[in-house]
C-alpha cells in the first residue's frame, strides 16, 4: 500500500511524463519518454539517453547521462518541461 508521500510522488511523476508525452517539439524531434519502475522518467532518441528526471518529493531534479549529480531543479511539471525543451532544442 503507498503512504501519502509515494502517491504525492507518483502523481508529480505521471504529471511530468503526461505533459513530456503530449510535447509536440519532442516528438518531432524523435524524442521518446518512458517511467520506469523506480519512478524516473527517461528521455532518450534512438537508443541514447538524453536526460533523467527524477521527482524527490519536492522538486524535479535533472541528471545528465554525462553525470551523477542533479544539474537542474524544477519546482513544478511546467517547469521541468520548459528546461527539457531548451536543453534538448539543441540537440
């Protein structure tokens, strides 16, 4: 059964990947999303992770394939959304 914080998670999660997945500059781009089982929304094009979000219970943390740590916090889905768009528009 989830506790309160695990639906809160989850519910911040399907948000996120609802607004990625209806994205129209992504899926033009050739940009697929996916939640895997530990609650991360995976952002990859042709086989190639391009980025990781992460909701902590607070914010949106984004990590780069490249690297380990968070290089970016979103407070709110729009938000995470917006920076995807700019980070991945250069791609």
């Amino acid at each position: 059964m989830y506790g309160w914080g695990s639906m809160m998670i989850e519910l911040q999660t399907q948000q996120l990947l609802e607004l990625l997945n209806k994205n129209d500059t992504l899926k033009i781009k050739g940009f697929s999303v996916s939640h895997i089982p530990d609650g991360r929304v995976i952002i990859d094009r042709a086989g190639h992770v391009h980025g990781i979000w992460d909701y902590n219970g607070e914010d949106y943390v984004w990590v780069s394939p490249s690297s380990s740590e968070p290089l970016f916090r979103a407070g709110d889905a729009q938000a995470a959304l917006l920076y995807t768009l700019v980070i991945l528009g250069r791609v």
